[in-house]
C-alpha cells in the first residue's frame, strides 16, 4: 500500500490566489463585457528588456549549430552568468566567492526547498502577513506540528509584524533556528534598513539561527538606508542564505531564472554537534534533484548586467514604482491608512471602515470592476488589509484611481 505525505493534505487544495481567480471568473460570466483592471496577483505586465530578447535570440542560434550546441547546464550554473552576478555584488560592496552562488529556476522553487536539506526539528520563524510560500513550505515539510484553536501551527513561531511595528518584524523572545525574512516585505510594501536587519543578523549569530534572506524585490529600493544586500551587513555570511530573482525586476516571471548565496562560512550542525558547511549540502541536492536552468535563459539573465540591460531594467523597475507611487498617493489622499510603494511594487492598507478583506474585494470587484489581494491570503494578521500592486499598466493603474476618487 502507497502511503500519501499526509503533510500536503494540510495545506489548501488550490494555492491561495487561485480563489482569487474564481471569484474573477464568476463576475466575468455574469458581466462579460466589462473591462477589469487587475491590482492584485503580483505579476509583470510589461515585455522583457530587448537586451534580454536579443541574447536569448543568439542563444537559440547557438543551439542550432553542432559546434556551439550545449546539452545540460553545469548543475551550479554556467560561469558566464555566475561571473556577473559576482561583480554586480561588488559593485555594492559585498565580496563573494564563485562556488556561493547557485543559479535556480526563480526565488519560490528554492524558498520552498532550503527544509531539504535542514533538520526535521529545526523551530521555523516567520512574519505574518508574508509570503505564503513560507508557512506552506513549513507544513509540507513536517515541521509545523498540528493547527491550534487560533488557526496558527504549533510548531511555527509567528513573529509580531503589525500596525504596532509599521509591518516590520519584531525580533522572536524565544530561541528559533530557521527564519524567513523578506525585505521589500511581499505583501506590505514595507523595508529594514541598516540597523533593523543587524539586530536579526546579531540574533542569528547568537542563537547559531540561519537566515533564508528572500530579497526578490531588492531591485525597487530607492531609500539610501535599505540594504540592496543583507551581506552587507557585518556578520551576515555566517548566518543567510540570500535568494534573488530575475522575475520583478527584468519580466522574468515567465522564464524563470533567479540564484541563491550559500557562503562558505554559514554552519549547520549534526545531532553529535559537528560543523557541516550548508553549502555541501546544497551543493549535493542540486546535483541530485536538478539538471539547471536552460543555457538560453541563463544568456538571457547574463544580458540584464550588460549597459543596455541594466539601463532597460531600471526603466521596467522604475514604470512599476511609479505605478506604486500613485496608488498610494490616491490612498492617502482618501484618508486610508498605507505602507509600501515607495521601496516595493506593492501597497498595503488598511481597508476603509475596518471592513473584512474578501468584503472589501467584492466591493472593489462589483462596484469598481478593479481586483485586489485580499490581507487574509497573507495570513490571519493580514485581515481588514487589502494590497495592491503597481504591475498593472499605467493606464489601467490611473484609471483605477479614477474609480475609485471620492468614493473610498
């Protein structure tokens, strides 16, 4: 008899947003003509970087000649595109060794990984609202323990991140060993600057914790003191793993292309108390569970640290924060409550009048033909949030301000 891991069946059956997707759908068949304006789910809406366009062009005619062919990817990555991201890393300051990074096929596929290769006892902290990646990846890997009368996991340590802390998480008053930390936070829009981040890098080098450092939206920071790079706080070697993706800020979320840092330094422990390098042991799932990135991405990602590609690249970032910008001006405007949109894509804030987050996003659906991400999706310290997201066009974010001026 096959026996199921019975941990899958406690997550939801369909992924989050796909409620959302349902609830789209079934207005769509009542009023099929009306045209919708999608604030929510968090994906690119403009065309990649011709610089990007072009490589991969020429990589594919590379594929088509016998004496330029290339077969499987070097499981770590291709040396041309590891090259880049190293100097584009000194370029801020940080000095990386070559064997640290390790490219993958977008941020998500090795946030929810990293518990492969760490302990099944291992406490894992996470914020709430955050990324749901984060507590799912918990619960399929068996380390969440059971759902208490709260609807929290007992084994998850859930850390104090609300209207009280301006969204930013709050240092756990318990030992932890694994903490997610995602800065531009997905979905609040908020950041950690200098001396935020080193309080967590100290705790982590206290405690012998490691960080899995999630910095998707590093692009979009524009205030002088949030890090680009968690490493470049003192100490932080030894203790994140810091995992970057190309899809928010060169359009990659249909290719899929990204990297994780494992340093040399950081340590993880056997039960008799011995020093393993974390990066050993990446190094050996990677070698067994995947055959890389393909050749024409990876040529695709090296062109976004040319000149032209980087230049196109703060283009897209930029049209996406200015998008942000006048969502949350609209909304404080209106008197609303709001964090995010100066550093991240995303706005969050507090729905008018209190109001239950899937109330409110019918209300945006019927009355004003305009999707959200409702708070809760996020986590139960998400409800009576709602975020938007700046990815939308220009035209469709102004219009949607329109809708919504005066009567919000």
């Amino acid at each position: 008899m096959a026996l199921a891991n019975e941990n899958y069946l406690k997550t939801p059956e369909t992924y989050c947003f796909d409620e959302i997707d349902k609830r789209v759908n079934a207005y769509k068949v009542l009023h099929p003509n009306t045209r919708i304006i999608r604030l929510g789910v968090g994906d690119v809406t403009r065309p990649l970087p011709n610089e990007v366009v072009q490589a991969m062009h020429n990589a594919v005619d590379e594929m088509s000649r016998q004496e330029t062919f290339r077969g499987y990817s070097p499981p770590q990555g291709y040396d041309f595109l590891i090259e880049k991201i190293l100097k584009d890393y000194r370029s801020c300051g940080v000095s990386l060794d070559k064997e640290s990074i390790f490219i993958n096929d977008g941020a998500k596929s090795d946030i929810g990984n990293i518990g492969h290769v760490l302990g099944r006892d291992n406490i894992i902290a996470i914020a709430e609202p955050v990324y749901p990646v984060y507590e799912h990846a918990t619960i399929m890997s068996g380390r969440a323990g059971s759902l208490t009368e709260e609807q929290k996991w007992s084994n998850v340590v859930y850390l104090k991140c609300s209207e009280e802390t301006a969204f930013v998480p709050e240092l756990p008053t318990e030992k932890v060993d694994i903490i997610y930390l995602c800065n531009p936070n997905n979905p609040t829009g908020t950041t950690m600057n200098k001396t935020e981040l080193k309080k967590w890098v100290d705790y982590a080098i206290e405690h012998d914790s490691i960080i899995v450092y999630d910095a998707a939206y590093q692009a979009y920071i524009n205030e002088p003191d949030v890090p680009k790079s968690i490493y470049e706080i003192k100490g932080a070697r030894k203790v994140a793993i810091e995992i970057r993706s190309y899809s928010k800020s060169a359009g990659f979320t249909g290719l899929r292309c990204g990297f994780a840092v494992f340093p040399n330094e950081l340590m993880v422990y056997t039960l008799m108390g011995e020093k393993v390098p974390l990066i050993k042991l990446w190094s050996r799932r990677k070698g067994n569970y995947t055959n890389g990135v393909s050749y024409i991405v990876q040529r695709g990602a090296e062109a976004v640290y040319t000149k032209s590609g980087k230049s196109e690249v703060q283009d897209l970032v930029r049209y996406y924060l200015t998008n942000a910008s006048i969502i949350r001006n609209e909304l404080l405007d209106a008197g609303l409550e709001v964090y995010g949109g100066i550093s991240s894509p995303y706005v969050w804030f507090k729905t008018p009048d209190s109001q239950p987050s899937w109330k409110f996003f019918q209300q945006l659906l019927y009355d004003y033909q305009i999707v959200g991400t409702p708070g809760i999706l996020f986590g139960l310290s998400g409800e009576g949030y709602m975020r938007f997201t700046g990815f939308s066009s220009r035209e469709g974010t102004l219009d949607a301000m329109s809708r919504l001026r005066n009567n919000i």
